[in-house]
C-alpha cells in the first residue's frame, strides 16, 4: 500500500500518523521525510484573507488540524448530552464514538455530512448523568484523538471549574505572548475541569483594520485554536470589545453587533433557554437567540451569566465607530442590564436553593475601573437613587447577590488579581491569562482587598464542605522567578458552606 504526504498529514492530524504507517509496513522513519503540514495558522473563512493590519486584532495561534478551520470545541453539557462544535475545512462525513472506559467506545452517534467552511454541531446523546466519557471523532471512516467530558454532577458531588479573565489577543507582546497563553490553558486542562469559563475581551472586533463578517469570523475562529486547548466544554462571556451590544444595533444584518453575536453563536456552543438551562427567552432579528445571559446548576452551585452590553440602548464603554458619543461626560444610570434581564436574574436568584451560587459578567456595570469600589453606584448599588431610575426595581443588583447569598462574582476587565469582599459576597476580579509582562494593571482603582499581577488562570474547586479557589500563576519558561514553578498556587481561599 502507498502512502501519499496528504495521507500522512491527514491521519497524522487524526492522531493516527505512526500507526497508520506501522500498519501500512512503513518504517517510523519515513515521517521524517514528509514536509510539515501546509496549515501555517488557523485558516480564515473561504474567501477571507486578513491583511496585516487586519492580524492586529488576533496574534496567530498554532496550526490546527488541516481538516479543520478550528480545533472542536464543546459546550451546553448538561445531563445526558454535550455539543461538540466542529469546523470542517473540506466536505467530510462525521460521527463520535464514546464510551465511560478510555478506549472503550460503547456508543455512537449519528454520522452526519459537514460542508466545508460550514459550522457542525452535533450533539452526544443519551448519556448517563455525573458520568466521564470518552470520546472521539471519526471522519470518513478514520478515527481521531480521544478526549473526555463530564455531565452533570448530582448534589452532594465535588468538582472542579477553571476560568479566565480577558486574553486580548490582539495586544500581542503587550498583554498577549501567544507562547504563554497555551501553557495556561494547558495548565488548566490538567485540573480536568468539568467546564471552562472566559470573562470576556477574547473577541476584540473593534481592533479590526476592516470590520465585515468574515473578519468578525476569523477572530472567533482564531480563538477556538487556544481555547479548544483546554480539553473541557466552554462558557463564554460577552465583553464590551465584543461590540455585540444593543447600541450597535442598526436594524439590518448589516452590522457589527450581528456579526458578532453570529460569530460567536455559530462557533461556540452556548445556552438558549431548554429544559437544562434557563436563560434570554428573546430572539433578536438576524441573530436569533442571544444565547447572552444563562444559568444553569450543577452539582451544589448556581451558575449565572449576566450581559452588560446587550440590554442598554446607550453605549456601555468603548465607542463603535465615528457615530457613537465618546465615554466622557455620561450618564452611567442611562447604562443598564435592561428591565427583563433584571427581573430574570431576581427570579433566578430567588428560586435557586443550591448551597453555593456564581456570579459572572465582564465587569460591575461593565465599565469604569474597580470592584466594591463600584458596587455602591448607579443600578449596581445605589439604593438611595434607584426608584427614581429604575421603576419597579426593589433592590440594587448588589443587594439582589447579597439577600439571595451569592458565594462569588466573579468579573474581569480589569486585567488584574483581586480578591475583595462587601455583604458576605466575594468579589473576585480575574488576571489575565497571557501577559508576558506579568503586569499590575489598574491597581490604583482597588482602594482594598489583595492584589496579585498577571498571569495565570483561576480554579475553583466545589465540594460539600465548601469551596477552594486558588489563583494558579503561569510563566514562560524564561520568566520563571526564582524559587517559583509555573502552575503554582499563589493565592488561594475557602468558603464554608
């Protein structure tokens, strides 16, 4: 049997380079002999060539399988299901195998036909709850690499989550090393998280060059080469680079909001409201579903996803465009997470009986600098002013996390460890995850709490008893202080339950 260089590249992209070749009776040695694959860098949608310039907005990741324009990323695990979102770059037919004993596929769901460039979600079904499964894509009749998830845990379980605060691609050598941002996720990866949540600025459309929705769609695609690193299905917050925001909105498809929350819809598998998770029940034109703000529980512990750009009709923080007024001289009370967001995120809280609830959006009123520091202004906390702002409101969103005994809020934004505290909620502000500067950024804004600089990632860690979160720090090899080793803990705390 011949063995063609496109041959090689395919399996060996599979998982299945040596042992394609042992099984044809080529010797090892000949993978030597055939040139590196020609997928220099995530490939663009078809069609789509990013310009210099254009790069700005998204420093390259490594190459990806050249089957794929992405690396699969999963999402929406709930408990008898997962999603697993796939890109392919050529027409291909693909199913999964999965089982609960590593390399022991019971399993299999429905081959389906992908076109190339066209996203494919298919989804694992009928699976068992509080279960790790094994699996694996097969494309064509070749199998791929193996990989594993969880679903749902049940009361009473332990389990562990990871998350990280903005990533900015786009800031290369600034506050991104696309060196150090893998062995973060990595690092991450080998908690064996049961999920992994970004807090936002991971897309940053308003760096573009030109704006239009393949190069709105490249980033998304450029980031799935990082995150799909992490080896656990991923939960995205909305962030105000984004630009997926109601200001932006222009009522035709026509616009950066849209592309940008169909970039992010198609690519990443995230929550509309079902029968597992509750969420935005209200579809916008050209878009759909938002799929913005969600919870979900999952062992002893809420989760809540709030958007802070989505629901206000003025701009939140950064302008889009020359239309737009600048952020100085505003009026924050106009800046608002909406009515129906507002009542959806009381009722959550109050129906919720889990021991433990999280809390996450891209930033206290998704803009300014700080943590409490803020949380007493505007619809966020104060009290005193909210009837006459916000009729029908009866508490502040922080008082709603402190009557209802909200564990954690987490935000970013900041680009800096913080660790604070008001009314028994922690406020916990991320650092970001690939700064080769290890930057103490915005200091000053924190008047209190414990600060840290970049970089690393946060895991948290849920059982019965309480819960442990440990600030875990990461360097490149080069930077590794003295008497330290990346992967670390340097700070770390518990909740008693």
């Amino acid at each position: 049997m011949s063995v063609t260089r496109r041959d090689f590249i395919r399996f060996s992209a599979l998982g299945l380079g040596g042992a394609f070749l042992a099984a044809c009776g080529v010797p090892a040695t000949a993978a030597a002999t055939v040139p590196p694959s020609p997928v220099g860098r995530t490939p663009t949608p078809t069609g789509t060539t990013l310009k210099s310039k254009d790069q700005k907005a998204s420093a390259t990741p490594a190459a990806v399988n050249p089957l794929f324009l992405a690396a699969p990323i999963l999402g929406r695990p709930t408990d008898t299901s997962v999603a697993a979102n796939l890109v392919p770059a050529v027409a291909m037919t693909v199913f999964y195998e999965y089982g609960t004993a590593s390399g022991s596929y019971t399993g299999r769901s429905a081959a389906q036909a992908a076109a190339a460039g066209v996203p494919l979600e298919p989804s694992i079904n009928g699976l068992l709850p509080a279960t790790r499964y094994y699996y694996r894509p097969n494309v064509d009749g070749a199998a791929g690499a193996e990989a594993s998830f969880v679903t749902r845990r049940g009361p009473g379980s332990s389990f562990t989550f990871c998350l990280q605060g903005d990533s900015h691609p786009e800031r290369l050598n600034k506050e991104f090393s696309p060196q150090l941002y893998p062995l973060t996720l990595q690092q991450a990866a080998a908690d064996q998280p049961d999920f992994y949540l970004t807090i936002g600025d991971d897309f940053s459309v308003d760096r573009l060059k030109s704006v239009d929705a393949d190069t709105v769609k490249a980033l998304y695609l450029n980031q799935r080469a990082w995150l799909g690193q992490v080896g656990a299905p991923v939960f995205l917050v909305n962030g105000n680079h984004e630009q997926a925001s109601l200001a932006n909105l222009n009522g035709t498809a026509d616009d950066v909001a849209v592309w940008a929350q169909t970039a992010r819809n198609s690519l990443y598998p995230q929550p509309a409201p079902d029968a597992f998770y509750a969420g935005d029940p209200d579809p916008v034109a050209f878009i759909g579903p938002l799929r913005d703000y969600y919870a979900w529980t999952w062992g002893d512990a809420l989760f809540v996803v709030l958007d802070q750009y989505w629901h206000s009709p003025v701009t939140v923080d950064n302008p889009f465009g020359a239309d737009h007024d600048p952020k100085g001289g505003r009026d924050l009370w106009q800046v608002t997470i909406g009515d129906a967001q507002y009542r959806w995120f009381q009722q959550t809280l109050a129906a919720s009986t889990a021991k433990y609830k999280f809390v996450f959006s891209h930033h206290v009123l998704g803009t300014q600098r700080g943590g409490i520091e803020l949380a007493g202004e505007y619809e966020w906390g104060d009290a005193a002013n909210l009837a006459a702002h916000r009729p029908g409101w009866d508490r502040t969103i922080h008082q709603l996390m402190a009557d209802h005994g909200v564990t954690i809020y987490f935000q970013g934004h900041d680009h800096i460890f913080v660790h604070q505290e008001l009314d028994g909620v922690v406020y916990q502000t991320l650092p970001q995850p690939a700064d080769p500067n290890y930057a103490l950024n915005n200091a000053a804004a924190y008047r209190s709490g414990d600060k840290l600089p970049n970089s690393g990632y946060m895991r948290v860690s849920v059982a019965p008893a309480g819960v442990t979160v440990d600030y875990v720090r990461t360097w490149l090899p080069q930077d590794v202080p003295t008497g330290h080793t990346s992967g670390e803990v340097a700070y770390t705390y518990t909740i008693s339950a």
